[in-house]
C-alpha cells in the first residue's frame, strides 16, 4: 500500500470561488499531442480495440507531461483492460505525477483510489480533502461529486449551487441537470429552465426529455413537467429530436453545442432549422489522424528511458 498525504478538511470554512480547469492546465507538447490524438482515435474507432497498443502511445505522451494522456492511460491500466507489470503502481505513478504538476484532475484521480483503496489504504476522509482540493482547482467532475456531497447535507445550498454551476458552465452535463432540479424543485422555474439548456448543450438526455414536456404541460399540478412555460409544441417537438439524437450517440459523447440556434429560450423566436447537428457534422468531416513514425516513437522514448515496443519505463542498468 502506498501512503498518501493527507490534505484540508472538505468543509473547511464552507467557501468556494468558480475556478475553470482550463485556467490551471499547462500548455500541451505538440509532438506529445500527435502520440495522444493517434492512441485517442485507436481507442474509439469502431471494431476490436488493441489496449496494449493504445497504451504504448499514451504512455509515451505521458512520459512527456501530456496530462490527457495520462488520464485516459490511467482508466486503461486500472481497468485492466491494458496490461501492465503492476498496474496500481503504474495508475498511482501518473496520477502523482498529475499532482505534481498541479493538474485539478489529478487530485480527483487521487480522491477516487483512496475511496475504493486502489493501491492505498482506503480512506473516506482523505477522498473528501482531495475531492475538495480538486474541486476548488477548477476539476468539473471534483465540483460536480462535492456539490452532490453538499446535496444530501442539512443546510443553506448556496455552496452547492455554486459548485453545480461551475461544473455546468465547463460542460458538465449531469451538473447542470442537477442544478436544473433542485431550481425546479424550489419553484424558480426561470433558473431551471436556463440550467436545463444547458445540460442539453452539454448532452444530457434527461434535461432534453423535461424541456420536452415542459413546453407543452401548462398545469401547475403536473408537478413533474410544470415549468410556468407558454405552451410551444414546435419547441417541445424540436427537444424531442435533440433527445433522441444524444441518446443514439450518447456513447460517442454527443453534444449539441449549437442548441441556442436549434431551439434558443423564450422569447428568442424559433429559427429555421434543418434538423442537423453541428457535433455530427464536424465528426463526419474529422479525418483520422497519421500513425506517428516509428522513428518518432524510438526518440521520444529515449528521451524518457521508455521501452518504445511498450511505453513502459526500462529497468535502470547499474
């Protein structure tokens, strides 16, 4: 078992400031780049998957500080579904190397290993200091599972809230659902409504299912639907299509970032739409990245001591 420091308590002073992930993160190496965009594509093309081989070039990116790399490398070796030569030293290495470098993310990763004891002690106390640290470095999932902790706790929900829409503004679907219910649930429809839009665009089926009914139920004792919306049976038909558009692609991670020129909220009139998305479109049109140059992997890897056949780190010769 590893030992891991402990940090703040996850309540301390029950403040929060909105910091966005994106602000935090260093920039990317664009040689690393190429080697994570190629294991990325190996990784989600459609037929059987090699792990192995997706693993070799994420490790070598992440050899090379590329913190994407290291997160996808670390669901890959922890899942055992790429083999390594002791996985929970491997998955603890990139994600203390993630702290290292100050990643939001990485104290997430840590949060979520000392909460199931992978390869350290389990330790629910320490998880909640990690999710917090996480959570106040700009993390959206840290934000997301610590607004949900700050949910089931008696109290003001202004934290909460806070941290929700956070999370919901930096494209975390389940955040802005959530926020959406708990504004509904409270009666401030203007509010659930606009958080509700926003988990569309961030691919939430269940928010497009309630704007759904919710532009065609007109009875406030239909509790479930009632959102004090005009009745609009185009905009409730239009939502329907969203709907069923994430729900096709909801495992390629759609997205419908163009919602507001779909189906713009009241009293923005309706615009013409075709009945396309804009995250289809630029899919469709992707071209599949170039297979990096064995030549580029040999140097990469010497420079890192990496076996380039693996990306595993070489035994250090005496």
């Amino acid at each position: 078992m590893r030992e891991v420091q402990g940090l703040d308590a996850l309540y301390e002073g029950l403040k929060f400031e909105c910091v966005y992930e994106e602000d935090k993160l260093p920039r990317l190496s664009s040689v690393a780049n190429i080697l994570y965009r190629y294991g990325l594509y190996l990784q989600l093309r459609p037929g059987v998957k090699d792990f192995d081989e997706v693993a070799r070039y994420y490790r070598i990116a992440a050899a090379h500080g590329h913190y994407k790399a290291s997160t996808n490398l670390q669901m890959l070796v922890s899942g055992g579904q790429a083999r390594s030569p002791d996985s929970w030293v491997e998955t603890l290495d990139l994600v203390e190397d993630l702290i290292a470098l100050g990643i939001p993310g990485g104290y997430y990763d840590m949060a979520r290993y000392l909460d199931r004891g992978f390869g350290v002690e389990q330790d629910s106390d320490k998880a909640k200091a990690y999710y917090r640290r996480a959570a106040d470095l700009g993390s959206p999932d840290a934000q997301y599972y610590v607004a949900d902790l700050l949910s089931r706790v008696y109290g003001p929900k202004d934290i909460m809230l806070q941290m929700y829409k956070c999370a919901m503004e930096q494209g975390h679907a389940e955040a802005g659902l959530d926020a959406a219910m708990y504004q509904k649930i409270k009666r401030r429809y203007p509010e659930a409504v606009f958080a509700f839009q926003k988990a569309v665009a961030n691919g939430s089926v269940l928010a497009a299912a309630f704007l759904t009914k919710g532009f065609i139920t007109t009875s406030p004792s239909e509790q479930l639907d009632y959102m004090a919306l005009a009745p609009d049976p185009e905009r409730s038909r239009r939502y329907k299509l969203i709907k069923e558009f994430i729900g096709r692609y909801e495992n390629l991670g759609a997205k419908v970032p163009d919602i507001d020129q779909i189906v713009p909220l009241p009293p923005a009139k309706l615009p013409a739409w075709d009945e396309t998305f804009q995250w289809k479109k630029d899919r469709d049109a992707a071209v599949p990245p170039a297979q990096p140059s064995e030549e580029l992997m040999q140097r990469l890897s010497e420079e890192k001591g990496l076996d380039p056949a693996t990306g595993l780190r070489l035994p250090k010769t005496a």
